[in-house]
C-alpha cells in the first residue's frame, strides 16, 4: 500500500522505521508538526518523525492544522492507500478521514476503550493498573472511539516510569502497526466495535498536574511522581521554589533510620545518606533532585547543599 504517516515525538520513530523497512508498503510522505524552538538555547528543531523522514529522503510536510487548504493538496498529490498515526499531535478534520481508502489507522497505547486521550502511559501508572498495551484502530469524529483492528498486552512493571513504559510500547506498537496495514492490505482483518463499557479517559497532561500532593498515601504519590517522569516531570515547592522529583522509594514500617520519626505529610527528615518525606501514609525516600536551572543530583547531596532543617517542608 502507499502509506503517508503522520508522527511527530520519539515514540513514534519505531513505527515509521518499521514501515521504511517494510516489503509490503511504501512510505510516499511524512505528515509531522512544525518545527519547533526547543532547548536552552532555544534553537529551531525538527521533530524526531521529521529527522527520521529527511534521512530516508521522504517528503515531509509539515502544516499547522490539517484543515488548511494547502494540507488536502498535498494528501490528494500524494495519493495514499492509508494513512498511519502515531502520536501526531493534531486533529484530523472529518473531510479528510475518507481521502484514503482504508482511512486513518491509528496506533494507540492503552488497551481501548481504557485511557482514550493524549496521555493514556501516565494515566495507566498514576492508576495503578498491573496492565496497559496498545491498540491500532480506524480514526473516527470521536476522541479514540474507532473501531479496533488488533492490540497488545504488556505488564506495568513496580518501578516504570511513564518514558520506559512508553519505550516498551512504542517498539512493541511498531508490530502491531505494521502487521495491521499487512492484514489490511490483504483483506484479512476487520475493526471491532468498541465495546461501551471500561471506557476511561486521559487528557493532556499540564504542568500543574504534576505538582506532588504529598497529603496522598506514599503509593500514589510514588505512581503521580513516576507518571510524569520524565514528562512534565513531577515537582513540588520548597518555600517559593520549585524543584523537580525523579522517582521515590517508599518505605514500610521498620524501613526508616531510628533518627526519623514519624513524619507529617511535606515533612522532611534528612540523613548523611538519604532524604525521607512524610505522607499521608508512610514516608517516602527521595531519588534525584533537580534545583532550578540545574542537573538532577542525588536527594543526601540536594539537603546537604540546601541545608534543610528539621522545620523543612515540602508544599
């Protein structure tokens, strides 16, 4: 078939590579976002799908918004059989989903109709289900309602962060995606409806939503941290500043040094080796810290250079 895909983040470098190297398609154009300024030096940057589709020498296109005129030109000028999307970062405008004759084959990570959204690998760990997966479905009008070709299974692991399980995902999803257009192509699979119930819903991730509440059990405060790591990455105040959090340990009863006390929920209790910090339950143990404008940095060096005392706490 011929493929347009549209992508833009690392995720979704595994499905393009995927679909180059296939035998069975061929990739006539690249849909991604604008180039953008990133970084401290705030320097233009292509996205990741972009620099991948430059080095295999596909066009690229790269239009705000899939509405304007100039982005149906060029779809009907590359004339594609399909149109794969993996985390683009738009929507496509309901005149566009019948251009292809197979439509707009989406590769989603979470097992729909769970955790349809922008962010379904964070809301999958800051719920604390055991399981999430991927799913390939035709868009529709609604938000991740289509109808389901395939999917996969993968286990959340205890200590994932949202990138590792992504990474573990995109690579896996990459499969799905390919062996889908496969199964399509070759008039083999059908889209099942979604079934009504189990649906669940994850929107856009703001930096707001990852400021650590730590009046919360320390398990939820340990999942919300390992959500957002390492995007938006979890932070919490110190006084008027705000510091970044990577993943914390929580402790269990006799897990804490006899010179730490119980500790309210935003205390913290810092040894030579280790910075502890109340929550509603137990306390939490503090990995990297990252002050601002600064490297992440173990949390015992963070105190010692903060110098906290036993007043400290964390808001």
């Amino acid at each position: 078939m011929r493929i347009v895909f549209a992508g833009t983040p690392e995720p979704a470098v595994p499905s393009l590579r995927a679909l180059l190297a296939s035998a069975h398609h061929e990739v006539v154009g690249v849909l991604t976002r604008p180039d953008a300024v990133a970084g401290r030096g705030r320097t233009v940057t292509r996205s990741p799908i972009g620099v991948v589709a430059d080095e295999a020498g596909v066009e690229v296109a790269t239009p705000r918004r899939l509405r304007d005129p100039d982005a149906r030109e060029t779809l009907e000028r590359w004339a594609p059989d399909c149109v794969a999307v993996v985390a683009y970062g738009a929507l496509v405008p309901p005149d566009l989903l019948d251009l292809p004759g197979h439509g707009w084959i989406n590769l989603h990570f979470s097992l729909l109709p769970a955790w349809r959204g922008a962010a379904p690998v964070q809301a999958a760990i800051a719920a604390g289900d055991e399981f999430t997966g991927a799913s390939t479905f035709r868009i529709e009008e609604g938000l991740d309602t289509g109808p389901v070709f395939g999917t996969l299974t993968e286990r959340i692991r205890p200590d994932d962060t949202s990138g590792a399980l992504l990474d573990r995902l995109a690579d896996a999803g990459s499969h799905l995606l390919a062996s889908t257009l496969d199964g399509i192509e070759a008039g083999e699979l059908v889209a099942v409806p979604q079934p009504a119930d189990g649906v669940s819903v994850a929107p856009k991730i703001e930096v707001a939503d990852a400021q650590v509440t730590w009046n919360r059990p320390a398990h939820v405060v340990d999942r919300l941290i390992r959500s957002r790591t390492p995007d938006p990455g979890a932070w919490t105040l110190l006084g008027d500043t705000r510091i970044k959090l990577g993943p914390v340990s929580p402790t269990a009863d006799g897990d804490l040094p006899a010179d730490v006390g119980p500790l309210a929920p935003g205390a913290v209790a810092a040894t030579k080796k280790a910075v502890f910090v109340g929550t509603a339950s137990t306390p939490v143990r503090l990995g990297q810290v990252q002050p601002p404008g600064k490297k992440p940095i173990p949390a015992a060096d963070w105190a010692r250079g903060a110098r906290l005392d036993g007043s400290t706490v964390l808001a």
